[in-house]
C-alpha cells in the first residue's frame, strides 16, 4: 500500500494523483480525436467541461444512496465531505453533466464516440492508484493473487496474510484492452454516430458486474454487491440497445449475418 508519493520533495495522496493522471490522459486523447474528427473546438470543450463537473459530483454524492433504508444513509453534506467514491457513479454524473452541458449550448451532435477512447485510457491510468492504495479483492488461490498489508482497511483476509485477487489489475487489463480495440480497430469500422460509445459501455458494464466477484466490496442480498444492484437495471438496456443495433445493421462489420433465402 502506497498511500502518498513523494514527487520533488512534495507528498502528493497516490490516489488523487492517478486520478488526476487519468484526467490529463483522457483529456490528451480526447482533444486528439476531436481534431482528427474535426469536432467543433468550443463545442467538445464545454462538452468536458460538463463530463469534469457532472464526474466530480456523482462520484462525491454516489455514496449517499447507499443503503435502501433513508435513514442508514450520511446527509448530503456528509456524503459529499467524507463519502465513498464509486467510479459508477462518477461515470452516471459524467454522462448527465455531459447532456446538460450540451442543451445549454444547443450541441446536438453526438460526441460519445469521442469520450469512449479517452475514457478507456483514463480509467486505466486512475485505476493503477486504487490498486495501490485500497483493498485488492477477495481471497485467491490462484497464481497472480496479491498480499496487501494487514492494516489495508475492508480486507480481513489481509490481516489473515491471504493471497488475494488483484481486481484493480484487471480493471486496468480490461482498460487497456477496450482503448486499443476501441483506438485501433473499431473506431475505422462503427461509421453510426454514438456507437463506439455504446459498445464500451456495453462492454464495460458487462466486465464490471463479473469482477465485482472479485471485489473486495460487502454483499448486501442473493451475494451480490452494491455496484452489481445497480449494473442489473443497466445490463438489461445494454442487451435491448445492442438488439436494437444489431437489427438496425449498425454492427454488420464486425458480424456476419446469415442471408434467410426463401
């Protein structure tokens, strides 16, 4: 656990610091894309601008509605000083902040496909500082699994001197993964406006639901774990959405359709 960094004489929290690496990297290949786009220069950035303010406040105020009893739950003011940061829910607030910020200004044109990459490195780049300054996963027995020291807080296999999963790593595989696919393959064959968007998260929501189980997060019913309840609703759009684009040829250049001959 590494929880600050010396840089230059200074100690900097290695948590915000990689969060605030992936901001600049996202920002990096957004402004990339944009150009190579020729995207709207003022348009993309109040378009940032409202995916920076709508992520800080999402990811502050995910912790508020953490329990179904109201009562269980920290104010707002609390929740906002001293709350749990989920990537979720950053992800949720971005998103809205992103189509406030677009009504305001009258921008109709979709700009998904823009954020998808940048995203992608983002998250990457962000999630290497949770794995060096949280609780790595649940108990492993397999090859790669970790040793976190006994003190990390939510881990009791820590203290036990258990291997566990390193979940953040595979977030940050997964991240990787999705940027060079998004980057380097996808982004030449997805000509539909909004689509490489769509698949990431698609893809992304789908990988975060299965890792949860390696999560170190408590499970709250049927062992399943907060971020899973929430994903469940949004898996079931993410299927009826893919549907609705495969049917609509949106994906014919990744997938061979059958020809139905009568």
């Amino acid at each position: 656990m590494e929880p600050v960094i010396g840089v230059g004489g200074w100690t900097v929290p290695t948590h915000g610091l990689f969060v605030g690496l992936g901001v600049l990297t996202a920002a990096v290949v957004f402004v990339a894309e944009a150009r190579r786009r020729g995207a709207p220069a003022e348009q993309s950035l109040v378009a940032v601008a409202g995916a920076l303010v709508g992520g800080a406040i999402g990811m502050r105020l995910s912790g508020w509605a953490e329990h179904l009893d109201p009562a269980l739950n920290p104010g707002l003011l609390e929740a906002w000083m001293f709350g749990s940061r989920s990537i979720l829910g950053g992800l949720t607030g971005a998103y809205a902040g992103v189509l406030i910020a677009k009504k305001l200004i009258g921008y109709r044109e979709r700009t998904g496909d823009l954020f998808a990459p940048a995203v992608a490195l983002g998250m990457a780049v962000g999630r290497i500082g949770c794995h060096l300054t949280e609780a790595p996963g649940r108990p492993t027995t397999l090859p790669w699994g970790v040793h976190a020291p006994a003190s990390t807080p939510g881990c009791p296999g820590c203290l036990a001197g258990q291997a566990m999963h390193p979940s953040f790593l595979y977030e940050v595989a997964f991240h990787l993964l999705a940027f060079a696919a998004l980057w380097w393959w996808l982004r030449g064959r997805i000509t539909r406006p909004g689509e490489l968007f769509t698949l990431y998260v698609a893809a992304y929501a789908v990988f975060r639901f299965l890792v949860e189980f390696t999560r170190a997060n408590e499970t709250v019913w049927l062992d399943l774990t907060r971020p899973q309840w929430f994903l469940l609703p949004g898996l079931l759009l993410v299927v009826i959405r893919l549907r609705y684009g495969y049917r609509r040829g949106f994906y014919d250049a990744l997938v061979r359709r059958q020809e139905i001959r009568a």
